[in-house]
C-alpha cells in the first residue's frame, strides 16, 4: 500500500473544489442582495399618482368636476320608461356615476390646486360618495336626509360652478 490508511477518529483529509467556492460566490451575492435592499429603502418613494403637482391645477381640477358632473347628470337624468328593471338601472348607473366621480375627483384633483378649490372639491367628492352610499342602502329622494344631502350638494357645484368660470 502506498497511501496510510486513516485512523477511524481522523477526519476526512480536506479536498480542494467547487465547495470552497461556493462559500465565496454565497457572500459575495448576500452582499449584493444586502446593497440592493439598502438603496431600495433609502431612495425616495415615488409620488402616487392622484397626487401629483399640475402646470395649471385649475384647469385641471375643474376639468375633472365638469366630467364628474357631467356624467352624474347624464346617468341619473335618463328616462328609459315606466318599467321597474330599466327604472333599477337608471338608479344603479347614477349611484356608479356617484361614486366613480367621487373617487375620480380624489384622484385627479393635483396636489397644488389653490385651496379655495381644492377644498369644495373635497366636499363635492364626499358629499357624492356619502350620496351613492345611501342610495344603494336603499334610501331614496324622498327621504329628508337624503333630500338634505342632495341641497347640499346642489350648493357645492354651485360654488364650483362660480370657481371654475
């Protein structure tokens, strides 16, 4: 025999391979990944969208009401008959009108729109959104509260109106 054999309490003697590499390449991306992690959470989050800076807010903000108005008029002012299904989706487009535009004008409105606009804006969305709600809970126009709501809105667009000239 030209090799010793090992003593059975002896390790195995040492092979050089691909396991030492392996050690190397495993530190060298937990390094990498370590670095991409750290500048992902140290660069500055994007703005989200609904909230961005416009060259003329204004225009923008009252573009985005006129639409919003437009279409809650044009959906709850349909007359498709007598008969209760096309009655139903009569109501059932105004309320998606209702709180689409409510939630169109939160998103559209720019973050630098004057805030004597921005706020009736506000107030419009969520007069709107409150609105719908109660429609779809089954409260309809004769209900005073709703009435209520209703005159209330009427006088936010026609505030906005009166803004938006």
């Amino acid at each position: 025999m030209s090799q010793p054999l090992p003593y059975p309490g002896e390790p195995a003697p040492a092979r050089p391979g691909p396991a030492r590499w392996m050690a190397s390449i495993a530190m060298v991306v937990s390094l990498l990944a370590t670095v991409a992690a750290a500048w992902a959470l140290l660069k500055p989050a994007p703005e989200p969208p609904g909230n961005r800076a416009a060259a003329d807010p204004k225009a923008t903000a009252c573009n985005a009401f006129f639409l919003v108005s437009k279409g809650v008029a044009l959906q709850s002012r349909k007359d498709l008959g007598p008969e209760p299904a096309a009655q139903d989706a009569v109501a059932a487009n105004a309320r998606l009108a209702m709180a689409g535009g409510a939630a169109y004008l939160r998103d559209t409105v720019p973050s630098n729109t004057p805030p004597e606009l921005a706020e009736p804006l506000t107030t419009f969305a969520d007069q709107l959104q409150t609105i719908a709600q109660y429609y779809l809970a089954g409260m309809n126009n004769n209900d005073p509260e709703q009435a209520a709501r209703l005159a209330a809105a009427d006088e936010t667009t026609a505030t906005l109106l009166g803004l938006c000239k």
